[in-house]
C-alpha cells in the first residue's frame, strides 16, 4: 500500500508519533518493537475498550499487535476475517491478531477516525505505526505484516517451490496451461501436500476440461483451507464447470436467443457456457442484459449469478473489478 492510499501513514520522511489514549489510560508514544519479538498467548482473539491498553497497546511492546476493527453488518469484514486470521497464524509468531467490535465498543474508533471498516491498525512499540482499510487479497495481507513485522526467514527449499507456484500461476492466468501444470507438478514432487500447487494442478485440469480428475485432486484439500480466497475460487469453477456440462448446445442457446431476446432462462445458461470457455467479460454482459431489462427476475437471479462469478474469478481479476464497476453503476444510476 502506497502512504497515497494510507490514511494510517506517517508524515514524509517521519514515523507516526504521539500520545494517544485508549479506555481510561494514556500511554506515551514508543520507539516500535523490534521485529520478530516474543509472543505470549494465543495469536487471535478479541478485545473491549477495557482491556485494549493490555492487548494491545501493552502487548504492542514486545511484538507487532495487528487492530481489526469490524461490525457484525458488515460484509466486506466477513470477507476479510478468513484471510488475515489466515495468515497471521501462518506468521510464525510475528504479528498478533485483535479484533475490536465497533458497535459494542465505538470509543477507541471514535478516538482514531475510523469511518470505514473493516479497517486494520498495526501497532508497535505502544503506537499505531501503519494500517490499511478494506477487504484486501491475502497476497497484500501478507507484503503489509512483512512491512510492519519484517520478513519471515525462509529456507531456500521453502524460496524454490514459492518461485514455481508464482510463475506456474503466472503462466496459468497468460493461458499457458501445459507450462503450469509442469510447475505445479514440480512442487508436489517436492511437497506433497503444498496446498497452492494442489490447486493450481486443479485449475490447470479445470482448464483442460478434465473435471473429474480436478474434483480428485481438490478433495485432499483439507477442508480448513478451503476458505482462503484463491482455493475457494477453484472450487467454484469447478462447481460451475460441472453445470455447465450439463446446460446444453450453445449455439442452440443462442438461437433461442435470436426469436426471443427476452428468453431469460436460454440468456443465463448462455452465460455460464461462455465463463466456462473463459469469455468472462462476455458472460458478464449477458447478465447486464438481463439485469437491464427485468432485474427483478427469478429473485434476481442473474445479479445473484454474477456474484457466483466474482467467487469464482477472485476479487482482483480485471473481468471482476470491470463487472464490479457496472454493476455499481446500474444499480445506483
């Protein structure tokens, strides 16, 4: 995150400093932990406005207390809870994980200027150093707890296998799908169970159209797992892929289409064939049509699918952020 897109940043050239004060206590603003620094208790868990300066601000001295305010309502929260507890427990001990309920307790909030949640506050040293707002992808979790924790030492065997998932991945998402199944095959030589190349073997399976063998591979994925966001997106185009097989003749879809524009059903079907063919932004169009003409159809059915797509491409594909963006214009214009 850029200190453009950080309202938590320090001035230029500066850190954050001060005094701020939570509860009933004031605690003068520290030098930041040092990273790495010794962990007591469990890595994750809640607080009240009682107890922040122990969980936090006292806590935040002997390793990098990491703040996630959220609210019951609020979706992007729910969004963002499986991830970074995700990753903090993957931390190996670098960061902590408290989680303060704005609604039962909106005093430290209030005092901060959070106006928007989820919002995520890391303190060091008794002091909010950094932070970041929204429902980020893990991959931008985990560059942000290298910044505000350092880096987690890695092996050079750990090293190798997290530059082949990466440039497997790279050449999955280019369309080179025999060079990424070559990659992902490497690493489980490696690795076994490595989760990310498991999937990524699946989704190059899923590519081929060999649905069988992906629904295979994806059942040793240990259900805990299942909820990061890249492996549930496997999931769901398998889920998709495995309807898909069963809608039909496109071209005989598109006929339907022809004598009758307004044959929703045919429209919608139409529009998984074409996601499963990888045509993203395609199948989206189709769906606008719908949503255009009778968006109260079947219980909005076509914006529900639409969001199955998103699931299913990830929230930062381009064909996701482009639907997103017309989606938000026809609901609101």
């Amino acid at each position: 995150m850029s200190d453009y897109d950080n309202p938590y940043a320090p001035a230029s050239g500066g850190q954050m400093s001060g005094t701020v004060t939570f509860g009933d206590q004031a605690k003068p603003a520290q030098q930041p932990a040092q990273a790495g620094g010794g962990v007591s208790g469990e890595l994750i868990s809640d607080t009240t406005t009682a107890g922040f300066t122990a969980d936090v601000i006292q806590a935040s001295q002997d390793v990098t207390v990491l703040v996630d305010f959220w609210a019951p309502w609020c979706g992007p929260c729910k969004q963002l809870t499986p991830i970074i507890e995700k990753v903090v427990n993957e931390s190996n001990g670098r960061v902590k994980l408290v989680k303060l309920n704005i609604d039962d307790h909106p005093a430290i909030p209030g005092q901060m200027g959070i106006q928007s949640i989820p919002a995520v506050v890391a303190f060091a040293g008794g002091k909010p150093v950094d932070g970041f707002m929204g429902a980020l992808p893990e991959s931008q979790i985990r560059e942000f707890i290298d910044k505000v924790a350092g880096p987690a030492p890695t092996s050079s065997a750990d090293e190798q296998i997290a530059q082949i998932v990466t440039q497997s991945r790279e050449a999955l998402a280019a369309g080179d799908v025999e060079t990424a199944a070559r990659g992902f095959g490497a690493v489980l030589q490696m690795d076994q169970g490595h989760v990310g190349a498991i999937t990524g073997m699946a989704a190059c399976m899923l590519a081929a159209g060999e649905l069988d063998r992906a629904e295979k591979l994806l059942n040793a994925v240990p259900v805990e797992e299942r909820k990061d966001a890249e492996i549930a997106s496997v999931f769901k185009r398998l889920e998709m892929a495995k309807e898909v097989a069963e809608l039909g003749d496109p071209v005989e879809l598109e006929a339907r289409l022809a004598s009758n524009p307004d044959d929703h059903e045919a429209r919608i079907q139409f529009a998984k064939i074409l996601n499963a063919k990888g045509h993203r932004d395609a199948a989206a169009d189709e769906l606008f049509t719908i949503m255009r003409k009778d968006p109260k159809w079947e219980d909005e059915a076509a914006r529900k699918m639409l969001l199955e797509f998103f699931e299913a491409w990830g929230p930062v594909d381009p064909a996701t952020l482009s639907a997103r963006r017309k989606l938000s214009s026809l609901l609101f214009s």
